[in-house]
C-alpha cells in the first residue's frame, strides 16, 4: 500500500505552511487559487482551499479540517 507512504511524508512535511505536495505527480508546484470559508449561518466553519498543480496542471480541493484533498475534473 502505498498510501501509508504518502500520509506519513506529508506529516513530515507540516511544519512549512507554503510547500504543499502535489498528489498526483508528487512535485511541490501546487498553487492556492483561493480559500472558501463556509458562512457562519451553517455552524461550524468548514475551510475549503482550491489548488493548481504547475507541474501536471492538476485541480484540487483540499480540507484542511481533514486533511482530505479531492481532484477537480474539468
Ligand atoms: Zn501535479
């Protein structure tokens, strides 16, 4: 399983904020578009962030809550 793999480099690799892992092609060229926070109408806050792979040119969504990221097809 390669999975375990990559959850424990990405635990590594926390502590720089900037430098997110692209989990698709594994280059480090993923570009924030923006950040979607939920309104406060819906209980807790949900932080939604949306990226851009340079590398592979690769669409995420990623949940910072946990630590989730879904592709975005086009
Ligand atoms: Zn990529």
């Amino acid at each position: 399983m390669e999975i375990a793999v990559r959850q424990s480099s990405l635990e590594r690799s926390r502590g720089s904020h900037d430098s997110k892992k692209c989990p698709q092609c594994r280059a480090e060229a993923l570009v924030m578009l923006r950040r979607h926070v939920s309104p406060p109408q819906w209980g807790a806050p949900v932080v939604t962030e949306y990226y851009d792979c340079e590398y592979c040119e690769a669409s995420y969504q990623f949940s910072p809550a946990d630590n989730r990221w879904r592709p975005i097809y086009h």
